[in-house]
C-alpha cells in the first residue's frame, strides 16, 4: 500500500515540474501555436495506455497458464487503469481535434482503436461485475481480455485502410529537441502514477478477493435459475 | 465428434425453425426502421444499403447466438456434455459452425429484404455470398465464445452485446465496405483487399476461440 503512494507521489511530482516546464518554457510551437501544448499530457499518456494493455494482456495469459489469484488481481487493475487511461485519451484528443481539424471527432485510426478498446474493457469490467464466483469470474475476464488485445492491431490497421480511402490526416510533426524535456518528464511521471494506481488497485481487489474466498461458499447450479 | 456435435446442433436448430423465422422477421423490421433515419431519399439509401444490412444482421445475431446457448442451460445440459469423455473443442466448433451456417442464411435472407427497399441490387451473387458467408464467419466465432459465458450469468442480453459489438469493429468494417463495394460499383478493385482482411480476421478469431474455450466452460 505504502509503496503505492509513494509512486503517485513521485509521479505528480514529475507531472507537475514537466508540465510547468511545457506550459511555460518551452517555446509555442510553430504552426499549432499553444493547443499543441496538450501534447505534453496527452503523448505520455498515449504511450502508458499502451503499457498498460500489455500488462492487462500478460497477466490475461499468467493466470490462464499458472492460476494464481495474484494474477486476477493484478489483470483486474491494468483493466481499469487501461480503461482510465482510454478515456482520458479520447477526452485529450477531442479538445486537441477541436481547435486543430475544427472537429471534436475524427475517424483516425489512434482515436478509434483507443474508442473501441476503451469499450472492449468497460464490457469486460461490466463481465466482473455480473460473474459471483471468482474462479469463473477470473478466467473468463482473462479470456476476454486476450481476446480483445488481439483484436487491438487489427482494429487499428483495418480503420487505417478505411479512412485512407476517404482522408489521409496529417501525422505529428517530428518533435525539436525544445520540446523534450517536458514530454520525458511527463511520460515519467504518468508512468510512475500508473504504476502507483496499478500498485493500490491490485490490492483493493486482493482483499476483495481474500474476503469472497473467506466468505460463505457461493451458491452453485446458477445457470438453473438463469 | 465434431461430425456428432454439429449435427445434435443443426437438429437442434431445425427443431427451433420458428425461432429463426421470427429472428427474420426481427432483422427484416430493423431494416425497415433504418429506411425511416434516412428518409425517402433513395440515392442515400442505396449508398448506405450495405451498412444497414450489416447492421441488421449484427442486431440479429445477438438473438441467434444467445439462443443458441439456452438449451444447454436447461437441466445443465452443457455439464453433462463436458462429462462425456470428448474434447470441449468439438463441441465448440460444431456449435460455432452452426451458428455461422444459420447467421449465413439469415444474411442472404436479409438480402432481398435490402434488395427491395433500397433499390440495391447486384448481379455478383456468388461475391456477395461470399462476403456474407466471412462476414458471418466473424461474428460466430467470437459470438459463440462469448454467448457460453454470458448464458450462464444474469444480464445475459446486455453481457453479450456489450462484449461482442467492440470486438467485431473490424469485420463488421471490412464486411460493409466490401458489400458496399459490391452494390455499388468497384472500379478500382478495392473488395478483394477487404474479403482478405476479413478472412484474416476469421482466421484468427476460429483458431483463438477454439483454443481459449475449454477454459471457458471447465468446472
């Protein structure tokens, strides 16, 4: 727990000297003007969102081959760290899309594999909510979770075709060496606040979990009723 | 096995045709509702024609792939089909292959249904079957896996949609494009590219979802 804390700590630590450095000294970039600023959260947070997919996807695969409810706990968390994260993004990308394409929303292919990632999650975390028994609830949340990291690349590649044959949006431009100190301190510091929330909700579902084996034994022949 | 599986499936299905009738009717209504957010604008119908059958038959599938779960549910059927001494991967893809033959069937059913009401016709029958059979393909092979585990919770109707509807983002994509590509001319040759990456996408999804779903139903 304390260990937790003390990475969300360091994080806004990081967060807040990085993002002081980017709003403030570091130099308006040159054809965005100041919106470009949001690119200081919104880039870390793109590359942690995908670190914690990974780490969602290898604990999906740890419990499936070991069956240890360590690894549920932990799945549990990058799932809802990951859906955080996806939601965060979209909300950063909308208010940069605005001024910059003069749309809230566009068909990039970034902005709707995160949408439809950050959906594949709530549904899982919609599926631990319904399953009472943890053994069933653990490994099917695992084979969804698998299921829908796989489908991550594909979505990604086939909305790239789609939207290639109506559009082709402008990529971010290569970064000037101005601008590096900010985003790395800021990339450090959504790291180690991931880390930190990954580390508290990892063990808020332990004892969860601790407290459901303990409890009385859940009710069996479920599908019966159902 | 396979080969007994399938086939206590397609009796299964045969003995339940009016369920299937009325999922045709169910998808035949929506495409009909879809014509009223448009409005009487037939050149826009047809544009969107391909989308609205996609749609349809995705609406429709959810009732299909949950059906087809509730019989294993009564007298715990499904647990005593683990019981017999056979690989819960034949009773995976026997089922997954039943509910692609029937989704298969209800799309091309649902085709002069579209035919009819937005005036999209074609003559590349054998295409257009084609890209309804992949297409169907994608639905069922994920849709089965997931309509195991949602039988056996409460809020099955809502579990499975929630679940499902993310997932097939790309084949419900390359499925609309190709049939849209079909309808309505491809002069530069476009649809074979999507029919590939559809076929990908079942690929990948009927070789996943046959390994990943003994643990699915264990005990």
């Amino acid at each position: 727990m304390r260990k937790g804390w003390i990475f969300v700590a360091l994080g806004v630590a990081f967060l807040l000297v990085g993002s002081y450095l980017g709003l403030f000294v570091a130099p308006a970039e040159q054809y965005m003007g100041n919106v470009q600023r949001i690119m200081y959260v919104h880039v870390p947070t793109a590359w942690n969102w995908m670190l914690a997919v990974l780490y969602a996807f290898g604990c999906a695969i740890a419990f499936l081959f070991t069956a240890r409810t360590k690894w549920d706990a932990r799945m549990e968390a990058g799932l809802e760290v990951g859906t955080l994260f996806a939601f965060l993004l979209c909300c950063q990308g909308a208010i940069w899309a605005k001024p910059t394409w003069g749309v809230w929303w566009d068909w990039d292919p970034r902005l709707t594999s995160v949408a439809v990632l950050l959906f594949a999650f709530l549904g899982i975390l919609a599926l631990r909510g319904f399953v009472d028994d943890p053994q069933r609830r653990a490994v099917w949340c695992a084979v969804a979770t698998i299921i829908a990291s796989v489908d991550l690349p594909i979505v990604y590649y086939s909305v790239k075709w789609w939207n290639s044959l109506h559009q082709q949006q402008s990529t971010p431009q290569t970064v000037s060496s101005s601008f590096h100190l900010p985003l790395r301190l800021n990339a450090f510091g959504v790291l180690f606040l991931m880390i930190g929330f990954i580390m508290l909700r990892t063990r808020i579902a332990e004892m969860r979990l601790e407290r459901e084996m303990a409890g009385p034994p859940v009710s069996m022949g479920e599908g019966e009723l159902a | 096995m396979l080969a007994a599986a399938l086939r206590k499936e397609l009796l299964l299905q045969w003995r339940s045709r009016s369920q299937m009738m009325a999922v045709f009717v169910f998808g035949a209504s929506s495409l009909l509702l879809f014509s009223f957010a448009v409005g009487p604008n037939a050149e826009m119908l047809r544009t969107f024609s391909a989308g609205f059958l996609w749609l349809g038959l995705l609406l429709s599938s959810t009732l299909t792939l949950s059906e087809s779960f509730h019989a294993e549910m009564e007298n715990r059927a499904l647990e005593g089909m683990l019981l017999l001494p056979s690989d819960p991967r034949a009773l995976y893809y026997g089922k997954a292959i039943a509910n692609w033959l029937q989704l298969t069937i209800l799309g091309v059913a649902l085709v002069p249904v579209m035919v009819v009401l937005y005036d999209a016709g074609t003559m590349q029958l054998p295409r257009l079957l084609l890209i309804i059979a992949l297409g169907a393909a994608g639905l069922s092979a994920p849709g089965t896996l997931y309509a195991a585990m949602t039988a056996q919770v409460r809020a099955k109707q809502t579990l499975l949609p929630l679940l499902l509807f993310p997932l097939i983002v790309p084949a419900l994509l390359a499925s609309v494009k190709a049939t849209s590509l079909v309808i309505l001319g491809d002069p530069m040759q476009q649809s074979r590219a999507w029919i590939a990456l559809l076929g990908a996408f079942d690929l990948i999804y009927w070789s996943l979802c046959g390994l990943l779903y003994g643990r699915v139903v264990e005990e």
